[in-house]
C-alpha cells in the first residue's frame, strides 16, 4: 500500500508597517516601496514544521 504526504495550506499574515497615506492604494504603495521591509520569516522552530509561500495580496486597514 503507498504512502502519502498530506499537506495543509493556510494562510498567515505578516505586519510590514504603519504608513501615513492618503489611500490604502497609497499606503500598500509605500509598503513595497520601503527599504526596511524585509521578508517574513520564521523562527527556527517554526521552519522545522512550516515553508512560506508566496506573497499573494496585501490586507490594509485604517489605524483609528
């Protein structure tokens, strides 16, 4: 009987930063434009369990 590895996908979320901006359009744009981003990463005993994926979209919402 084969064996198989079962993977399951889910989905994290990283804070990149706080942006002053006039739109959220605006402040993802300063996001991608920022020096002092980095990739996400993980800890060492994250990475022996999980692989990141790749970045698909920015989630922005207004700081009240």
């Amino acid at each position: 009987m084969p064996k198989y590895l079962v993977y399951e996908i889910a989905t994290v979320s990283y804070l990149v930063g706080e942006y002053d901006a006039n739109t959220k359009e605006g402040a993802e744009s300063m996001a991608i434009d920022d020096p002092q981003n980095d990739q996400p990463c993980l800890c060492h005993q994250c990475a022996g369990e999980l692989e990141l994926g790749e970045f698909y979209e920015f989630q922005t919402e207004e700081v009240t």
